[in-house]
C-alpha cells in the first residue's frame, strides 16, 4: 500500500493521496488536534519554494500531518534534513511508515508545543492547526534560533498579525508581530 500512496505523491496527486491514506488506515482529522490536511499541490509547493532561499541544514516542521510538507520537501532539497513532529500518535505510525524511506526525514512523536521553545533549529514550516496559529508564532518568536518561519496560518490570524492600531484585528498579536518579526 505505501507503493501506491507514494505513487500518488510522486504524481502530485494530494487529494487521492489523502482520501487513499485515510480510507485504508480508517484515520480522520480529530477537529480537538484542529487537523487539516493539504490537497492542493500549488499549496504544497509555495511551501517547499518557500524555502529555496533559505540555506539552513535542518528544517523543524510542526505537525506532519499526512506528510505531503515534509515528503516534497525531502525530495526537493535532498541536503537537508526535515524533522517533523507530530502529536497524533495514530497518524504519526502510518505516515513513519509509508515515508520511513525517506532518508533526510526524522520522525518524531510529540508535542511540538513542548519542542518549539527548545529547539536549536533555525528554520520552521507548519501548515498550523487553527488554535494553535498563536500559540506557535509566540513560542517561535521567543526562541532565539529560530530566525525563519514559513507558517500557513488562517485568514482571521494573518489579519491579526498585520492588525493597525484602532482595527478590530488589532491586538496582542499584532504588537508582538510588530515588533518581532518580519512579516512577508
């Protein structure tokens, strides 16, 4: 079966990979772990490009999901090395296992949360579960290794991050990004 998913892959083909992967394994996205699965490849790939002018050795990638992120991004840049953390144990088991082959991927079971403020990564990418979005952005901001952050956030969340003084969208998250990040 993993032949078929990676086939799928290779092909670019995301919304059968993931409908194939959830229907043989009798997986779905568990709203409480605010699970979302990518399916579009134009989306995939604005991540994976995303990183082309980024030249760090490791990349730390929050929540592996079903793994179309970290296997593009395997195949991509073969030099570096993707370590991607996932929290859901069931999920975690089938994706180990039908993209354990990739060599520059290391899988690991836990909660990013509890890595994220730790890790001696410079690059992070996360297509971030909505609840979490914040919760993410802060703890990144406050680790001083972390100097490039690709993160696929919500439109209400971008909204917030590039919040004006007076707005409605203005607010906690908007100074903090103000004066911690750079926005692009």
């Amino acid at each position: 079966m993993s032949e078929s998913l990676l086939k799928l892959l290779d092909e670019g083909k995301l919304l059968k990979y993931t409908r194939l992967f959830l229907l043989t394994y009798g997986l779905r996205a568990r709203k409480k772990l605010g699970q979302n699965f990518i399916v579009s490849k134009r989306v995939v790939n604005s991540y994976v490009e995303s990183l082309k002018e980024i030249h760090n050795p490791m990349i730390l990638e929050v929540g592996t999901g079903l793994g179309a992120i970290t296997y593009f991004i395997a195949k991509r840049y073969p030099d570096r090395t993707i370590v991607t953390i996932e929290k859901d144990p069931l999920i975690y088991d089938v994706v180990k296992n039908v993209l354990g082959s990739l060599s520059n991927a290391v899988f690991v079971l836990g909660d990013a949360l509890n890595v994220l403020q730790e890790a001696r990564v410079s690059t992070i990418i996360s297509s971030t579960p909505y609840q979490l979005s914040t919760e993410i952005l802060l703890r990144a901001a406050r680790n001083n290794s972390i100097n490039n952050a690709v993160l696929g956030v919500q439109r209400e969340v971008a909204q917030r991050l590039v919040g004006k003084p007076g707005s409605e969208n203005y607010g906690r998250i908007s100074v903090i990004s103000k004066l911690f990040l750079n926005i692009g």
